[in-house]
C-alpha cells in the first residue's frame, strides 16, 4: 500500500486546480488549500459543476464483517476523519459526511467508479439527502480520488469477524448550478 502523508496528498498536481479557504491553523495543520487530483472521465462530476471544497483523509478505515460464506464482501462502511477547506468533516456509514464546524451533513449513493490497482476505487457519488446549513449544504456530488489502500482481507475469515483496513484519500464535493 503507498501511504502519502497529508502535505504529500496536498502537493498532489490539481488537473481543476485547488479549492481554498482561509481556515484557522487549528483546523489545518499543513496547509491552506488542498488540490484536486485529475479526475478519470468516467467519474467526473457532470459539466459546469464547481467544486465548493477539497477534504483528505487524515485517519480512516474501511470496515468489512465476515460473512456466512466465511470470506470478506466487497463492501464496507467506512469511518474516517476528513480535513480540508472547510475544516473538519467525519465520514461514516451511510456513506454519511458530517461538518465538524456547523453540524451540516449529507448522504450520498454511488454513481459510478474507476479502479485503482491495490486500492478501493475512485467514486463519484451523487448526493440524495442534506441536513442543515452549512458547508455541505449545496453539494450535489462527491468525488473520492487518490486512493490508497481499503480493499477487504483475502483469504478465509470466521462468519462475524471483523476487519478495519486503513485508507487513503481525497474527496471532493462539487456544485450543480442545473441541480
């Protein structure tokens, strides 16, 4: 697994350029603005889209419980802790994102995705429910980019048992002024 370090995904070379937001040095450690990966074109955000914030992922998992079959689905719930322009947002089940700084949250359903070798894949999402206001507010889309890591144990498992997989990433929440 190549583990990148959050200045290392930050100095990532932006294909759309880079989202910033003058954020206190609580809130980011190492950077003022995150860039955004080049996006595949099967999963890019539909035209005229703008992105409204660039978060990466400082601690996260994907989760995957044993099943029946005694061997580890393909999916999992992810947990992790995002930072970014907008601050601090948390990632959990849903897929849910929730913003730290005012509580805004949104739950998303995957349109389409892109591999990528030892990794999970790079998504684009499409959001179906906002609570609050807030910076999430007006995201319609979400892209996860640069992935690292996350894919489910091989081999046999107990039915139950669990396994935590860390992973890397970059999300991205974009605008649809046509949504």
């Amino acid at each position: 697994m190549r583990a990148l370090s959050v200045a290392g995904m930050v100095a990532v070379v932006a294909g759309i350029g880079a989202v910033t937001y003058n954020a206190s040095a609580a809130e980011i450690t190492d950077a003022r603005s995150v860039a955004i990966p080049a996006i595949p074109g099967t999963i890019k955000p539909p035209p005229g889209s703008r992105p409204i914030g660039a978060y990466i992922v400082t601690k996260g998992t994907q989760n995957y419980t044993c099943g029946a079959d005694g061997v580890f689905p393909a999916t999992s719930v992810p947990e992790a802790q995002l930072i970014g322009t907008g601050g601090r947002i948390h990632h959990f089940a849903g897929p849910s994102w929730q913003s730290l700084r005012d509580g805004s949250l949104v739950t998303a359903t995957k349109l389409t995705s892109s591999d990528r070798t030892g990794a999970i894949p790079e998504l684009l999402l499409q959001v179906n429910s906002h609570s609050g206001k807030g910076i999430l507010s007006k995201a319609d889309y979400i892209n996860r980019l640069f992935t690292s890591g996350g894919l489910a144990p091989a081999g046999p498992c107990t039915a139950g048992q669990t396994a935590s997989v860390p992973y890397g990433a970059v999300y991205v929440f974009w605008d649809d002024p046509a949504v």
